[in-house]
C-alpha cells in the first residue's frame, strides 16, 4: 500500500494543455466511477483546478499505477500522453504526502498562500468520498491536508495582502473608507476587469449606483446585472458628486476624467475622500487628479505594484509555512508506520501472552494463587515487558526506522 | 514604599508591558501580542484608579492634581479613560502603540517625582474646583487622543498618497476610521474644556470675589477652548476635512502642551502651591 499522485500543474504544463485535461464537477464524477474499478488502485481523488490536474491515490503494491492512468486519460480526454507527458510528475510515499500538503497550503499556488485551492481542494475530496473513492487511508491523508491548509493560513501570513487587481481594489478602498457599508461605486466602460473589480466591491459591502457606458444596449446589460443605473458617457459627470469610487476602464485614447472637473467635485462633496481606479490602458483620469486633497487615484501598474509589494510580504512566510509542512508530513508518516507496525505488535503481545498464561498457570498452581491474582500478575508482566519496545517503536516510526524493528521482532520470536 | 506608590509602580509596569506587547505584535513577532496588550492596559487604568482612591483615603479629600506627580498620573488617568471608556467602538491595535508608552512615560515621571508632598490652599479644597480640575483634564486627555490619531492619519494619508504599501499601511487603520478619532475626541474635549472655563469662573467668583483673573493659564486654556471649538465647527459646516483636521488636531496640540507645560514656568495665579 503506497500513496501516489500524477499529475501537471502551471509550472511546467502550457495551459493549452492544461484547460484539455481539465475535469469538470461531473467529469470528475464519471472518472472517480470509472477509476475505482482499477485493478491496483483502491483508492483515487481528482484535483482538477485551472492550474492543474492531479491525481492522488492509494496502489495496493509498491508501484504508481502510471500505465493505467495515462491510458485511460488518452481515451477519455482524446489525446496523446506524448502532449502531456513532459510535463508530467509524479511522486510516492512521503513524497506525495508532501506535495499534497504543500497544494493544500497554497504554495504550490501561481499565487502563493491563495485561498481558493483549499476549497477546491475539499470539493474534491467531498466528490471523491460522496463516490466512495476514498477509505480510510486517503481519506485520512485528506483531512489533514485540508487541516494543514487551514492551520499554516492562521498561523502565518501566508494569504495576507491582496495580490490581484480587483482584490487589491477593495484592500486600498477599505483602507480609506474602513469596512465597506454602503459606498457608491461608479464604472466608467464594460471591461471584463472592471466588471470583476466591481463584483468585488460589492462582495466587501459597496454598493453599486451608475454604469457609465457609449453603448446603451451594452451598459443596461451590465447595470442590470450589477443593479445599477446606466448612465450615458456624455452625462457621467454630473452623477460623479454622488459616488465614492469610481472604476475607469473605458477604451477611449485620452483621459475623460480630468483634474478640473475632479477638483469641482471635490468641493461640492464638501471633500469627502473619492477613490478612483484607473485600469484603462490608455488611461482615462490625469494624473495630476492625485493631488487633489482626499482624492487617492490608483492606476494599473499602482494596483500592480501593491499587489507585488503583498505577494514580497506572502514570500517572507514561505520558510515558516514549509516548516509547518515538514512537521505535518512527518506526523503523517510516523502515523502510517504504527498503523503498519500494528500487525507485527498484535502478534508479538499475543505470543507474550500466550508464553506467560502458559508458565503462570503452573507456577499458579503450584504456589496455591487464586485466578484473579494470576491474571493481575500475568497484566502487570506484560505491560513492563512491552513497554520499553513499544515505545522505542513508536519514536522509531517518527524517524522512519520502524522496519528494522519490526524485521527483528519477527525474526527473534518467529512471529511469521 | 506606600501603598499608593506601589499601586502607581505596578501600573506603570503594566502600561509598559502593554507597550512591549504592542511592540512585539507590531513587528510581527508576537502576532496575536495585541490582545495581552489591551489586558495589560486595562490592568493599568485599574490599578491607577486604585492609586487615586488610596491618594483621596489618605488625604480624606479628592483633588488629585496638588503637585506635577499626582498631576501627571491624573493625566495618564484620564487618557486611559477616555479611550477605555469613551472610545470603546473607536478602538484599534495600532493606537495602543502610541497610547502605551506615553501613558508608561507619565507615570515613570509621576514616579520619580512622587516625593514631593504638597498642601492644598483651604480654597482649592472645594466641588467647583475639583470639577473644573477633572473636566479640564478630560479635555486635556481628549486632545491628546485626536493629536495621537492625527499623527497616525498622517503616516497613513502618506502611504496612500505615496501608494506604498509598507507596514503602515498594513497595520494602520483605514483614514476613516482615523478621522474619527481625530473628530469624536476633540468635539467633547472642546465642550469639556467650555465647561472646565466656565466652572473656573464661577469657582473665582466664590474664591475671589471676581469672575476673570488676568492669569497665563486662563488665557491660555480660554483660547485653546475657542481654537478647539472653531476647528470643530469648520469640520461640521465646511470642507474642511481628513489631512487638514488632522494638521490643525497636531497643531492645536502645541497650544495644549505650552498651557499645560509651559505656563508652569509663568507667574501667574494658577500657581496654587504652599
């Protein structure tokens, strides 16, 4: 019995090869059906991310069943291994066990410490079990997985700081406005990205009040689905007094917002602060606007930088959160070297038993002792005796030398 | 050693631990350093108001303002109270930082003055009087608070403006948040103030037969009261706002500092010492 795991993730593999070997939910569902009836796999989960696809398992020998997997996956996914097979790693034993931890912690991430593989993560496992793909060995290395997950994010900052754009957004207006109740959204233009920074927003408690775009068709759609109100491009400025934030990200070639009409703005909020988000490439406000007393504008390479400057500080944990790991894997080996030991140990004490029942009941006889104090003496006897290898097992298994051991106990006291 | 400086003793200590918990968890050593900070705070405003109660038994009178040592830990008491107290919701990790070590620093001071023992005129031994005293030293500490926070506003205002997002702009409080320890403090700390002038007054009337005394401190403490209430009154009515409230809370501050300071070294009426 040895974990395992295959798969390709971002580092090496193109996404073009990637998003083919992608599963869906139910995709998933079909395969973990199909896998189980493996021969030499007993028990299988699918991770399958937009960074990666993976698959972790348990083979009943020593060996990966990498033929089978791949074989399969040619013909479920309609393509050559050739395509895949690079860019493809696998590992084994405490090997795996560690690369799944370090999935689980984020640090496998394209983003480091990101949050969202831990809840991918336990879909998967939820999948996998709801199937019936996991016992009690997998399921086991899941928990803590997810465990590790959860416990390296509280006790370091690796998933501190916003790192993308739209999150980085909401980070610098929470910032300014403190936590977000309520504060007026303004977007200037339909980009995808200004749309997603919107969500965002509104997900941290903004509220969004005007869509301002040329197309109307276009930006009744958006407002509708933002719950907004669309606002024709030429009318925009006079609603800006009403808003705290405004998202810029039109297509025009010069700047529409400009230091003038910011600056009137200014005072008839009696200077109440506006954030304004510039992610049009060209961009759409002056930056001269930014001098403005209570005027914070924040263009794409600042939201950029912040977010590197974050990702730096997310880095700082990569040693702390790595060492957490080490420990958790070496937990879960010196967990499942007891759980192999537990055989070889039942046997031994059930030979020790048998000797001292035997040797006790003719000396018990002999010396006139009654049952109960013969089985008081043969207990206390047999927990002295064990203890000292019992524990020189168990410290054994936190170093990975509990097969010497185990081979020496056999082969002293022929337990095979 | 008496019980009252032991009591003040231990609570410099606490506020001094509280600074060092601060400390830690501002650095990133002790991340969660904040909350045995805020209990080694709380510890401290107890055992100073222990102190006071000892000081008043002892004496079997409240006034507890009769030398610069009981002056400066009635100081230290106050700003404790009015952000344990007053600023409850207003509270944040931050401001504990700064708040700690001045209130450690006040009390070492208090300490190390602690052997001068002074007598109070008959006079000063009277309700007005105390009230005066406790109302003006509230807005003492109010101040001080929106001083505190301005400062802060500033550093913060500063990365945002810069777009730098060092420790600060990680660890500060939104500029909201800020300004609102900025406004809230001053605007009850100008009203204290009104009240401590006009309850001065009466208690001059009763102690010296007239209203106004020509005196540095009364003047002092009087425009301070006016500089206060007009720059609460421009934050209501006008534009002014954030980096501007914040800049005249740092300014102002210098006044309260030479009044309560610097007026020590004037002749003047205040001088109430035997």
């Amino acid at each position: 019995m040895s974990f395992f795991v295959i798969g390709i993730n971002h580092k090496e593999c193109p996404v073009a090869i990637r998003e083919k070997l992608h599963f869906t939910n139910k995709q998933t569902e079909e395969a973990l059906a199909e896998i189980r009836h493996f021969p030499g796999v007993s028990e299988m989960v699918i991770l399958s991310t937009c960074n990666r696809v993976e698959f972790y398992g348990v083979s009943e020998n020593s060996e990966i069943p990498e033929d089978a997997v791949l074989t399969w996956l040619e013909g479920v996914k309609k393509t050559s291994s050739l395509e895949f097979l690079p860019f493809l790693y696998r590992w084994q034993g405490k090997y795996a066990v560690r690369h799944l931890f370090r999935v689980a912690v984020g640090l496998d991430s394209l983003v480091i410490g990101e949050n969202e593989i831990l809840g991918q993560l336990r879909e998967a496992f939820r999948l996998a079990n709801q199937l019936e793909t996991v016992h009690s060995l997998l399921y086991r290395l899941m928990e803590k997985a997810l465990k590790i997950g959860k416990d390296v994010r509280t006790q370091t900052k690796i998933n501190e700081g916003a790192v993308s754009i739209p999150s980085v957004a909401v980070e610098l207006a929470e910032k300014i406005f403190g936590r977000l109740a309520g504060e007026k959204v303004m977007v200037l233009g339909t980009g995808e990205m200004s749309q997603l920074t919107l969500k965002n927003l509104k997900e941290a408690g903004a509220c969004a009040l005007y869509v301002v775009s040329r197309s109307e068709e276009r930006g009744r759609l958006v407002a509708a689905e933002a719950e907004a109100e669309w606002v024709s491009l030429d009318g925009w400025y006079d609603y800006l007094a009403a808003v705290d934030i405004l998202i810029a990200s039109t297509a025009a070639p010069h700047p529409i917002v400009h230091f003038q009409q910011v600056g009137e703005v200014m005072k008839r909020r009696r200077h109440r602060p506006l954030f304004l988000i510039d992610i049009a490439v060209p961009r759409d406000i002056e930056p001269e606007v930014h001098s403005i007393d209570d005027v914070y504008l924040y263009n794409i390479d600042d939201l950029k930088s912040v977010a590197a400057a974050n990702l730096k500080l997310r880095r700082r944990e990569i040693e702390a959160a790595d060492k957490l790991v080490e420990e958790a894997v070496l937990n879960f080996q010196s967990w499942l070297e007891q759980l192999a030991a537990r055989p070889t140990l039942e046997r031994f004490e059930k030979h020790l038993n048998e000797i001292l029942e035997k040797e006790l009941s003719s000396f018990i006889r002999d010396a006139g002792i009654g049952e109960e104090k013969k089985n008081e003496i043969r207990d206390r006897l047999r927990s002295k005796l064990l203890h000292a290898p019992f524990e020189k097992i168990k410290e054994a298994s936190q170093n990975g030398g509990v097969t010497r051991y185990l081979e020496a106990l056999r082969s002293l006291f022929k337990l095979d | 050693m008496t019980v009252s400086f032991t009591l003040l003793l231990l609570s410099g200590a606490a506020y001094f631990l509280g600074f060092l918990f601060h400390g830690l968890a501002f650095s990133g050593w002790l991340e969660k350093g904040n909350r045995p900070a805020f209990i080694a705070l709380r510890i401290g405003f107890l055992l100073s108001t222990f102190y006071f109660t000892a000081q008043a038994m002892e004496q079997g009178f409240f006034l507890p303002v009769m030398n610069l040592s009981q002056a400066l830990a009635f100081f230290a008491w106050s700003l404790a109270f009015v952000y344990l107290v007053l600023l409850v919701k207003a509270q944040s990790d931050s401001f504990g930082l700064i708040l700690t070590p001045m209130l450690a620093g006040m009390i070492a001071a208090s300490l190390l003055s602690f052997h001068l023992k002074t007598k109070p005129l008959p006079l000063l031994v009277n309700p007005f009087f105390t009230i005066h005293i406790v109302s003006a030293f509230f807005a003492y500490a109010s101040f001080t608070i929106s001083f505190g926070a301005g400062i802060l506003y500033l550093i913060q205002h500063h990365e945002l403006k810069t777009r730098h997002a060092g420790t600060f702009y990680h660890k500060l409080p939104s500029l909201e948040e800020l300004e609102k320890l900025i406004y809230q403090p001053m605007s009850w700390g100008a009203c204290l103030l009104l009240a401590a002038v006009g309850i001065g007054f009466m208690w001059s009337k009763s102690a010296y037969g007239e209203y106004w005394i020509f005196d540095p401190k009364t003047i002092a403490t009087s425009v301070i009261a006016l500089l206060y209430v007009a720059i609460v009154y421009l934050r209501a009515m006008t534009s002014l706002r954030g980096k501007q409230v914040a800049l005249l809370s740092l300014a102002a501050f210098v006044l309260v500092l030479f009044n309560f300071v610097g007026t020590r070294f004037i002749q003047g009426s205040h001088n109430f010492l035997q």
